[in-house]
C-alpha cells in the first residue's frame, strides 16, 4: 500500500490488527489500558512522568494533561484481535507521532502484562482517507457498530468496546474520548444519528461490502 501523506484538518480510517491474528485484548483491563492511552498519548510531545502515574495503579482516569492535541479521536472501536480509529489530524505528523507513541506503549504494556515478547501488531498501521462526508457519517456507523457487524457472541463480545454509548450519551458511558460533535451536528437529534447509524448497520450485515472489503485490505 502506498504511504499515505496525513494533512491537517482530513480525516482518516486507521486500523490494524494482531500480528498473524493474535489477540491484542486478553482481559477487559486490556481494553481499559488501551483507552487510557489514547487519552494519554494523545498529547503534542513526551509525557514524562504522567504515563509512569497514570499507569501503576490497575484502574484508569482521564489524563492530567492539558497539552494540545494531535489528533480528534472521531470514533473507535476495539475488538479482540483488531481496532479501527477514525481520527482527524490537527498539527503536523500528529497522526504519525500518536499512533507510534500509542502502538509502541500498548505494546511495551501487553507483553509485560502477558510475560510475552515480540511484535503485537500486524506490522505499520494501514489509514486511508476519507474524501467524502457521506463517508465519514457511514464509517461512522461501521465502527460505533463494529461489534454488531461481525456478530460476535460470548467470550469475544466481552473483550470488544465502541464508542457508541457516547455518541447516543448512553449513562453507562464514563468520560468523553470522542469528538463527537463532528458527525453529531449533522443531525438534529442523538435520536436521528442513532436510527441512521442502525439503517447502516442493516446494509453491512446484508450486503457485507464495506466488511469485506476492509477485510481484503487488512490482508495486505
């Protein structure tokens, strides 16, 4: 895949997935420590002692930082061997700068939590643009919804996480990590978003072409 140059103010699907379909969530703190550092590294420049804090204790709060961010987080979705962001870069090489800081943590964490060694990921993260409004509102859908796309059930659902339930400000929703008012503001009501979302999610499950075709690309 070509090299994707990230200019500022664009927004772009990333996506990556363990390394010869590894999980890269094996207990739901996985989920919670991967959360925490998309809040955490999310920041212009090095963390320093914040992270060393924020990351000795085995429970997780909003970062103490109040630098300028990199990126808009728009949406995300985890699932047990794969995640998918879409993000909106802000300063330059803020998408290359967060994802390296967020992927090498993550995995400098999970290997030492799991006492494993060696790459987590399926090598560089892959991104593609999204060029379009109506793209960005139907892959909007596609990641709040992600679980339900590929129906996961029993163990494998528990270790999956969306931003969804902040997008239709369901009270189970601790903290705010999305830029929601993006794709909210386009409609008039949370009510609005949340039936156009699950008319989406209809097509996917029936026609699979979005699925299938990220499935091809993260072949690649």
């Amino acid at each position: 895949m070509r090299k994707l140059q990230f200019e500022n103010g664009e927004f772009y699907h990333i996506y990556n997935r363990g390394n010869n379909k590894r999980p890269i969530f094996m207990k739901s703190f996985d989920l919670q420590r991967f959360l925490q550092s998309m809040i955490e590294f999310n920041v212009d420049g090095p963390i320093g002692s914040i992270y060393a804090v924020s990351f000795n204790k085995e429970s997780l709060r909003g970062s103490a930082s109040k630098s300028r961010r990199p990126v808009d987080i728009v949406c995300y979705c985890l699932n047990p061997n794969h995640f998918h962001l879409l993000v909106r870069q802000l300063e330059n090489d803020g998408i290359k700068n967060f994802m390296h800081k967020l992927g090498t943590g993550y995995t400098m964490y999970f290997n030492n939590k799991h006492e494993l060694n060696g790459g987590l990921f399926q090598g560089r993260y892959k991104a593609i643009h999204i060029d379009t409004n109506d793209y960005l509102l139907y892959l909007s859908a596609y990641i709040n919804l992600n679980p339900e796309a590929h129906q996961l059930r029993g163990s494998a659902s528990k270790l999956c996480q969306s931003s969804w339930n902040e997008y239709i400000g369901d009270k189970s929703s601790k903290g705010k990590l999305c830029n929601t008012r993006i794709v909210l503001s386009q409609f008039e009501t949370v009510e609005g978003y949340k039936k156009f979302a699950e008319k989406a999610l209809g097509v996917i499950i029936e026609k699979k072409e979005m699925e299938e075709s990220l499935k091809l690309l993260l072949r690649g």
